[in-house]
C-alpha cells in the first residue's frame, strides 16, 4: 500500500536539510575550533595565537586548539586555511608576511590574499627599531644618512628573511634616503641581533621586543622607531619621523581570519568575542609587552588595511627589488 503523503508533507520535506543546516549554523561553535599558526612555536604569533585562544574558548563554549603549520615563510599554513572555504571551524592568526608581501614576492602563490579569507580583526602591530652597535659612529638618524647618502660601495645589513617587515624597512630606507644596500638573510632575528651587537653589520631594523633589553643595557644604540608615535618601551627614542623621514613607517601586524564564505551569523559572532578577548586586562598588558598598542578592528576596517599594506610593499618591491644573498 502507498502511504498517503499530503501536498503540504512534500512540500515540508525538502525544507528539514536546510533546517538542520540553519541550526547548526547558528550553534556554532559546537565543537573544537583550530586556529592555524602558520609558523613554528615561540614567535610572537604563536603568542598572540595562545593570548586569545583562552578568552575565545571562555566567551564561545568549545575549545580553540594552535595548530603550528610552518613553511615557506607562513605561506604553508596560510595556504591551509585558504583551501578550508566554507569552513568555521577553521581559523588563521594571518600576518603582514604572507597576506601582503607574498603576493608581490611570490610567482607561485597557492592562495589569494585578498580572496580567499575573511578578516574578523586585526589583533596587534609591532613597531620596528632602527639600531646600531654600540660603538657605531652615527649618534641619529641624520648622521648616518649623511654618511650613507656619501658612499660608493654597497652597504650590507642583516634580515631574518626575505618577505620580512625588517627587509620592506630596510629597503624602504635604502629608496628614501638614497644609497647602494644590500641585505644578508639570516636564518631568523636572532642571528641578525647578534650580529649587530658584535658589530659585524653596521645597522638593522629589527623587533622592538627582541632588541629593547640590548638598548636598555648599551649593547645596542637605538636611533628611531619605525612607529607612528614614540614606543612606550624606549620613549626617549623618536620616531622615523621625527628623526628626519617624514611619513616613514613600518613593521610587522597580525590579526584572526576564516576562510572565504563563512556561515552567516559566524562572522559577527566571533569578531565579538575577539574585541572583547582584546578588551581583557591581561591580554591588553601581554600585547602591550609586544610593543603593540591595544587595537582592533572591524572586519572591513581589516580588508582594506591588508589591501594598502599590499599596494604599499608592492611599490617599494618593484621599485627597488635586489638579488638575494
């Protein structure tokens, strides 16, 4: 016998999938979350990664678990949450290094910065600090482009990588002021501090928080921060700006993505929790450790600043790029 199905039960059955999938959507989370660190641990965003995984897990109900996905200079792990559209539980603490220099550097790129993720909020940013040896004869930034701008030979300065926010700093200084420079790459920022404080190379820019205790110390002379406004970790030192580049200006950011064609619901959910993780007194003083003042951001406000970041390096890129060594 053929069960007597009414026009109205066709026409609600086709109805419970969406239904299912509506409500799921509107659980979320339930169940882990992976934030994927597309470097190895130890490094300031591992860091930032852990800082907000605690607060994120309190606020959201369900575990936020650091997947360290190392390689090619965080284009690896970056690639990883790219290729998991669609996915919520999915997440990467994206920084300024794959998102908006790789795709200027990279002729292969297995994503598309710009397409692929969906920003929730940027989440810090790390000024850099131009320094010297401590015996170095350049007291300011004035002097030492007096005696840059003068030579003939090209000058060496140590980076930890190509793609870094230390090489787009150098070589925007080499363009501004004017000289032949060519960089070192070192296998990290550690190497590249060492360097400097026996005084193998005459100048670097490198991260605030790696090179502030040598500054304190003399190890290191410290001519100017690569900040908007002074860093409350080295306020006697100027700015870029003040020491004689107007308008210069570098360093590292990180912030919290998804992958493209998130749920809806998901994204305003999550960038919530974020600001208010940030908001949190400890995470505020942790972040503030980094050399980074306390910022976030909207979704769009994140897109576009990824978007001039790109446009920006890009010009320095093209305008000046050199043969690694």
């Amino acid at each position: 016998m053929i069960p007597d199905i009414s026009r109205r039960g066709l026409l609600a059955a086709p109805l419970l999938p969406l239904a299912g999938r509506v409500h799921a959507q509107q659980a979320w989370p339930n169940r882990p979350v992976r934030i994927v660190v597309p470097f190895l641990p130890g490094g300031i965003i591992d860091t930032l990664a852990r800082l907000i995984a605690e607060p994120l897990q309190r606020s959201l109900g369900q575990p936020f678990v650091i997947e360290n996905r190392g390689g090619a200079g965080g284009n690896v792990g970056t690639a990883v949450v790219a290729r998991a559209k669609g996915d919520p539980y999915t997440l990467l603490l994206g920084s300024s290094g794959p998102l908006s220099v790789s795709p200027t550097i990279e002729s292969n790129l297995s994503f598309d910065a710009a397409a692929d993720f969906t920003p929730i909020s940027i989440l810090a940013r790390t000024p850099l600090v131009l320094v010297v040896p401590a015996n170095s004869p350049w007291r300011d930034l004035r002097s030492m482009m007096d005696a840059l701008r003068g030579i003939r030979q090209e000058v060496m300065y140590p980076t930890p990588g190509l793609g870094s926010p230390q090489l787009l700093a150098g070589e925007a200084l080499r363009q501004r002021v004017g000289f032949p420079a060519q960089p070192v790459h070192y296998n990290g920022s550690a190497p590249v501090v060492m360097a400097i404080v026996a005084g193998e190379m005459p100048y670097t820019f490198e991260n605030l928080v790696l090179v502030a205790q040598q500054v304190r110390q003399g190890a290191l002379r410290a001519l100017a921060v690569t900040s908007a406004e002074r860093a409350p970790l080295l306020p006697d030192v100027p700015t870029m700006s003040e020491a004689g580049l107007p308008g210069f200006e570098a360093g590292g950011w990180y912030g919290l993505l998804a992958p493209a064609d998130m749920p809806p619901g998901m994204v305003p959910r999550l960038h919530a929790a974020t600001v208010a993780a940030l908001a949190e007194p400890e995470v505020k003083r942790r972040i503030s450790e980094m050399g980074s003042p306390n910022i976030s951001s909207t979704p769009e406000e994140f897109r576009a600043m990824i978007a001039a970041e790109t446009a920006k390096w890009r010009d320095v890129l093209l305008a000046g790029r050199t043969p690694a060594r």
